[in-house]
C-alpha cells in the first residue's frame, strides 16, 4: 500500500488539512492532461494531481490564477505529509509559489493548527511515523526554481482561448507577409532571403537574420541584442517591476528611455538595387530571459517563436523589429544589392526649470550636454482661451485657459532641437452635470500643438527666430507657469550597412 493510499483510508477529516476527497473526479480547463487527482481544497477548484510525465511529484491547480495555474509543490506523497506536519494546511503549499519568506512566516503566524486539525495532524504523524519538514518553504521554493512549467502537458481546453483568457498563442507555420506583424500574417508568404549579417551600432550588436521578398515590397527583420546582467541592473535601478510609474518626472521618464538597454527607436532606410524604399509600417517584441523576468511572468510566444527559428540565444534579452518597404522602381525580381542605413531618433533632454519672466526680461540657459549658453528672451505673455467648439461632447467641460508666450532664443535652434514644456499637467475634464455617484473622467489634457507636451512652435517665415509656447490647459487662468527647456539631440551617429 502506498502512502497516498494509506493516507486515504485513514479515519481522519481530510477537509480540515484543505486535501478533501471529494471533487477527485472533477476537472478543469487547467487540469494537466493525464492528471491523476489526489484531493481538492474546496474553494475556487484548487485541486491537487500527480502528471504521469512526472512519476510521484504532487502539483498544485488554481483555476482562479491568471497564466500560471500549475505548480509543483512536492517531490513525493511522503514529503507533501512532512510539509503538511509543519504547515497545517494545503493553503500555505498553494499559494507558496507567490510569497516570499516573510510573507510565508506571516501567514503561518496568523493560521496556528485548530483543534481539528491539530487532531488531523497527530494521527498522520503517528500512522506514519513522520517529522515536521520544518524548512518546507526552501524546499517548495527550490523545487519550483527547477522545474520548467512549460513542459507540462494540458488538454485542448486549456488552448481554448473561450476557457482560458490567458491562452498561450500556439504559433502557426513560419511565415512572413509583407502586411503581416509577428502577430498576424494576413497575405501572401514571402519569400526568405538569409542574409546572417552581424553588426554594431550604439554599442550593441545587431543582427539581420534574413529579409523576405514580398509582393508588396521588402520585409526585413531586426534583432538587437543585450547583455540580462545590464538589463536586470537597469530595471532594478529604476524599479520598473513595479508597474505604477506615476512617482516618475517627466525627466526621469526621459532618462529612463535614453538609459533603456532595448531602448530601439530607429529608422532603418533600405536601398534595394540602388532605389531607396519608402519604408510603410513596422511592429516589435522584447525578449526578456528568465533571469530578468518577474515572479509569475510569462514569455512572449511570439518572441520565443522568433527566436527560435533563427536559432537565435533563449539566455540573451532581445528588442526585435519587424519593418516593410514598399516596391516603387525596384521591385524583387532580381535582387542585386540591398543597404539599410541605420538612423537613431532624436532623444529629448531637460534643461533648465525657470517660472515664466517677465516681457522684456531674458534667461541663460545651458545645453546639458554640450555646456553651450543660450540666451532666450520673452517677446510676449498673453493669457489666452481655446474656442469651446473644439471640444465634442457637449456633456463635458473642459479646461481651456492656457498662458502663451513668444520668444527669441540667442543662438537659434533650427527644426524641433529646442522647445519649451509646461511642467504641470493641467486639470482634467469634468462632467457638466453628473450624478454625485458617478466618477469624473479619466482623461488630461494638457497638450496644445504638440504630441508629448506643450511645445515650442514657429510662428511664420518673416519671423524665423520667434517661437512660441503654450502652458497646458487649466480652468481657470494660471498666474505662474514653470517652465522646462527641452534640446532635442541624436545621440547616436548614423551607419550604413550592407546586406547584400
């Protein structure tokens, strides 16, 4: 008899241990395929199996988890009993997998053994002769370190995207179209050109695996590598597992992006045969290894899938782009040569804070990489309101006085390199009349002619050297504004590349 069998026969309430004998039977979209169930918890389907695939491993089922609803919480019946000895419950081994240790020694401090199942507890320990596994959270945690979750077998439900909202994407057959993404490949497959080309650029390596002749125009796949050590440093640095980023500045949102390691905000412009390629959409992933990834995280199938048929290192975090050409003189027929040169984006960069000067008044400002002073005069201040016709729904209000102000910057700063940004981010629209319980909306505005902030613009050809800036939008007007200086640079020199 073995000591699951022994361990059910046993004239004991099995529920008060939360390993119910009932429910054995039942299972669920996330059940293991093949699973042999050994008892439930009775609440939210927790069940607990063995996986033939696994010999005599006990695992944890929750239905009501997202993504992962399996883990391994025992090597063994016999070890599941130790750990059972020490933890009172089945609840502390389910729900270990998310907990760290202080977290486990606060839950086993607030659920001492009831009478019940301190009863429970003593037969198993005489029937068996057994001690308490007194390190059962090391053991649980090094046990799930080790195994790998996606060598679990599960039914077709479980891809049934109707059962399971966290469905894993099953990859289809490798194909590239030219209106296609990495998600989708709607039209016709291209055809793949492998091209291996490795280089280096903004010091990280780049790697053009192949390029697909399309009827369209061109596809051409972009990978670039980076080290998990300086990653994972970056993402601690800035705490970015934690997805609030409302404790973030505008500048550290700025630094961050400058500092992002996949951080890939390119143009690639391709000459095929001599013609340059009018480059029409693109779409990307990131692959982050195990090593950077959270607790409870899953990969991107897609990424992986990627990845993989390239043949390219699981162990390495990846920005991947994907990016289409449209055919104009050239076209695939005969492909002669291909170039891509790689340019960077403008990055922008904070200056100077300063409140709004007076008429007349002017105001150094330091570039904050060059060291360069610019001297920038206030021509005009004037407080100004958006006409209410620009706004749509009739059942809000919305805030449209805003301060505009002209001024002349001594050296000029042609093209968008320089402009001004309200810090504040305005007040946002609020409901006419509205019912005292519902909610205001959700959205700010706070943006008057540009697409990340208030920002500088030319006022006409005859005055070339007078800009002007608008604060973000209030209700009523605002006296002081702060202002930052943004330069706006190309951090990265462009490079051309030769495919074929």
């Amino acid at each position: 008899m073995t000591h699951y069998q022994k361990f059910r026969n046993l004239k004991i309430d099995h529920s008060a241990i939360g390993l119910e004998r009932n429910g054995t039977e039942e299972h669920y979209f996330c059940t293991p395929k093949g699973a042999r169930i050994i008892g439930s918890a009775g609440v939210d389907g927790i069940h607990y199996c063995t996986i033939p695939e696994f010999g005599e491993m006990i695992f944890a089922v929750s239905p009501m988890n997202f993504g992962e609803y399996v883990h391994p919480i025992a090597r063994n019946f016999e070890d599941l009993l130790r750990m059972l000895l020490f933890c009172v419950d089945m609840a502390a081994l389910e729900q270990c997998y998310a907990w760290d240790e202080e977290q486990f020694k606060a839950f086993m401090s607030d659920c001492p053994a009831t009478e019940e199942q301190q009863v429970v507890l003593d037969t198993i320990r005489e029937e068996f002769c057994l001690e308490p596994m007194e390190d059962a959270f090391a053991y649980v945690k090094a046990l799930q370190a080790e195994f790998d979750l996606s060598e679990i077998p599960y039914t077709e439900d479980y891809y049934d995207i109707d059962m399971n909202p966290a469905a894993p994407v099953t990859p289809a057959e490798w194909k590239v179209t030219y209106d296609g993404g990495f998600r989708s490949n709607e039209g016709n497959a291209g055809f793949e050109i492998t091209i291996g080309k490795t280089f280096f650029w903004g010091g990280q390596k780049w790697y053009v695996p192949a390029v697909y002749i399309c009827d369209k125009g061109l596809v051409i796949d972009y990978f670039m590598e980076s080290d998990p050590v300086q990653v994972k440093a970056f993402i601690n640095k800035w705490d970015l597992y934690n997805e609030d980023c409302s404790h973030y500045t505008k500048e550290q949102m700025e630094q961050i992006q400058r500092e992002h390691p996949l951080n890939v905000s390119f143009h690639g412009k391709v000459t095929f045969n001599g013609e340059l390629m009018q480059s029409e959409h693109g779409c990307g992933l990131t692959w982050l290894p195990n090593s950077c990834l959270p607790e409870n995280s899953c990969h991107d199938p897609e990424a992986k899938y990627a990845l993989e048929h390239y043949g390219l290192d699981l162990n390495r975090a990846w920005s991947i782009n994907r990016w289409s050409y449209r055919w104009g003189k050239a076209n695939g027929l005969n492909v002669q040569s291909i170039t891509v040169r790689m340019e960077r984006n403008h990055e922008n960069i904070a200056g100077k804070h300063f409140n709004t000067p007076s008429v007349g008044e002017s105001i150094l400002l330091n570039h904050p990489l060059t060291g360069q002073t610019y001297t920038l005069t206030v021509h005009e201040i004037e407080q100004k309101e958006l006409d209410a016709a620009v706004f749509r729904d009739p059942s809000m209000e919305y805030p449209s006085c805003f301060t505009a102000m002209s001024y002349s910057l001594e050296p000029d700063i042609t093209g968008r390199g320089f402009m001004l940004q309200d810090c504040a981010e305005g007040d946002r629209p609020r409901q006419k009349t509205r019912d005292p319980n519902a909610a205001y909306a959700a959205a700010a505005i706070g943006i008057i002619g540009g697409a990340d902030g208030p920002t500088a613009i030319i006022l006409g050809q005859n005055t070339p050297k007078l800009h002007a800036a608008c604060s973000a939008l209030h209700f009523e007007p605002v006296d002081e504004v702060e202002w930052r200086a943004i330069f706006s640079e190309k951090l990265v020199d462009d490079v051309e590349v030769v495919l074929i």
